[in-house]
C-alpha cells in the first residue's frame, strides 16, 4: 500500500506529542503533502530535555495556519475532552509519552501520569466521540515500543512473541497501552493501531538517545560510556521510515467485524516498525565518530579511543534489539531502509548547524 495524500485530505488529526520527535516529524510531513489538512497538536513541552529543542520543531509547523497547537498534558481529561468536543478529530495519533528507560528507575510517578493516565484520557475521548450518533474518531494510532519486548532471547522481535515480563517500568507501561488499547477496541469497536517503534534516531532527534548523547559528551572532552563492553545490538530506525509507516498505518483502520459467535471482534491490530537490521554498539560509535568528524562537528584528529570506555550492561536495559517488520510489509508495502551511516550523516549535518558548532 503507497502512501495516498488524498486519503487523508479535509481530515481533523490530532497529534498528541507533538513537540516530540516523531510527533513534530509527523505533522511536518503531514502539512507538506497532504493537502488541505487540518493538524491539532498537543504538548506539555516539559523540560525532561532541552526545551528549546522542543520550541524548534514546533516553530515552523505553528507558521502553518492548518496546524494548531494546545499547550498542556494529556493527563488533564478536562483539556483532552475540551479539544476532542471543539476539533472533532477523525484520526488520532497518541505519541505524548514520557520515554526512557533509565528515568523511569528513578521518576516513575512521570511514567504513570502521562504513559497510563494520559492514554486511559485519550481512549475515554475516543470512546466519547461516538456519543448522539456521531461518527466520531476513525482510527486512533499510538506509539508502542520495543521495550516491550525485555529480555525475550527469541529474535528477530515477532508481535505474536508473548511480552509479559518486562525489564523496567517504561516497558510495563507501555505494554499496559496495548492491553488498554485492546480493550477499548473490543469493548467500544474503537479501530486501533499499535505501532512498536524501535531505537528511532536522526536531525532533531532526543538527547537522551545514545547517538546524541555521545555526540555531547565527545565535544565537551568527556568519555562516552558503551554498555555491555560493547556487546549491545540495536534496530536503529531513522525517523523518515518511522514517519513513513505511521502515515501509511493513519490512512487504513483495522475494519469493525463480527465473530463466529455473533460478537464484535476488535478491530485492532499491532505492528513492529524497525530496520530488521540489528547493528552492534561499537559499530555504531564508528560510524558515529567518522560522520561527526565528515561534518566538521569534531576535529580530524580528535582521539576517540581515550574517550571511551566499555562498562557493564545497565539495569532496565536489554543486549538486543531486532523488529520482525514481516507483518508491516504485507500490510502496507512498506520495510524501513535507511542506511545506519546515511542516517547519522544526516544527524551530524543537522547538529553542527543547530548548534552552531566552529572548530
């Protein structure tokens, strides 16, 4: 299945997170081809990372009078009901999450509110929507995630892999999102799309993620630490081949049907999206350092090796991740592809001009 523009033209999407990264990716690709479209954001832009970070993304889709934007968390029913009774979303896509998996070690009153609360918030307004009759939300799409999967030895990741013991609280709270989701699917017939996004990265991505990470710290001289003495593998996915698979799992719901016994069925369905390209840590800050330096981010003779240093694997963490992508393919004609290198070359550039880097 392409992509086709007008299959989401004259629609109302609503985007929650849509300061994030793949939130602020998404609606900027909306806007540019999907004609006369309208895109109302949600975000409560808070300062688990640089705030300014998030202003930037949003500053060229608030010049864009088919985007609006509500400042606030989707943890506050009242303002998620206010915005699905004035805008009438016929698509939701649910990205307002508070990622990472080290913080929720140590804040995980923050994983509660906004990844359990905030989604219970966004599914009731679903629900609602319904209400006198109308026709109210066509799909509603959110973001899972390949912690999920924890410490499964089974690979490549498979949506049909059993994920019931999760390695750390963002993961718990995220698989509690599909549960719900599924629910609310079978109960209210709300067609519903989980996606599991894996290790996204690229320009404006989050500096809390590795790549980003490193980058920082090996322009202050500090030593980047590499888990696992190196022996972690990752599906890293660039942020277009994400932006591309949401869009195309926006335009086709999961269809409303009755079972054998007469029931509804969920109209529900769940997806990995990554690379199906593991690559391993140390290979990864290679590539890393080689396109920092091609982009004039770190000098050519910049000594890597005393800037790094291998240590053990960290608690909540997992040594491997790898999507099936066999499903999404099928479904949609769609396999992300960017080259890791690619990929990061396009970070870098991005980088030295953001941050105004000068040798």
């Amino acid at each position: 299945m392409k992509h086709d523009p007008s299959l989401l033209q004259n629609k109302t999407i609503l985007i929650t997170g849509a300061a994030g990264f793949i939130g602020a990716a998404l609606a900027r690709r909306l806007l540019a081809d999907a004609g006369p479209v309208t895109v109302v954001g949600i975000d409560n832009k808070n300062d688990y990372y640089d705030v300014r970070l998030k202003e930037a993304r949003l500053q060229p889709l608030c010049a864009d009078p088919r985007f609006v934007f509500a400042a606030g968390s989707i943890a506050d029913k009242a303002l998620v009901q206010r915005i699905f009774a004035q805008y009438r979303p016929q698509i939701v896509v649910n990205l307002a999450a508070q990622a990472g998996v080290r913080y929720s070690i140590e804040n995980p009153d923050a994983y509660i509110e906004s990844n359990v609360i905030g989604f219970y918030n966004i599914l009731e307004a679903c629900r609602h929507s319904y209400d006198g009759g109308a026709p109210g939300v066509e799909h509603l799409v959110y973001a899972s995630s390949s912690s999920v999967y924890g410490s499964n030895t089974k690979v490549p990741y498979s949506t049909d892999d059993k994920v019931d013991d999760p390695v750390s609280l963002y993961a718990a709270t995220k698989k509690s999102d599909e549960l719900l989701a599924h629910a609310y699917a079978k109960l209210y017939e709300i067609p519903c799309t989980g996606l599991r996004f894996f290790t996204v990265y690229g320009p404006a991505g989050r500096p809390d993620m590795a790549y980003f990470g490193f980058t920082d710290k090996l322009r202050k001289g500090q030593k980047i630490q590499i888990f696992n003495y190196g022996n972690c593998q990752r599906d890293f996915t660039y942020i277009d081949d994400i932006v591309e698979g949401v869009v195309r799992v926006m335009q086709r719901a999961p269809q409303r049907a009755t079972g054998p016994d007469g029931l509804p069925l969920p109209p529900y369905k769940l997806y990995n999206i990554g690379n199906n390209h593991p690559e391993n840590l140390l290979d990864f800050v290679d590539i890393l350092q080689q396109e920092l330096v091609r982009a004039g981010v770190l000098p050519a003779d910049y000594d890597f090796a005393a800037h790094k240093e291998l240590v053990p694997m960290q608690p909540g963490d997992v040594p491997v991740t790898y999507a099936d992508t066999a499903p999404l393919e099928r479904d949609f004609g769609f396999k992300p592809a960017t080259p890791l290198r690619e990929g990061l070359r396009r970070f870098a550039a991005w980088y030295k001009e953001f941050y105004n880097v000068q040798l």
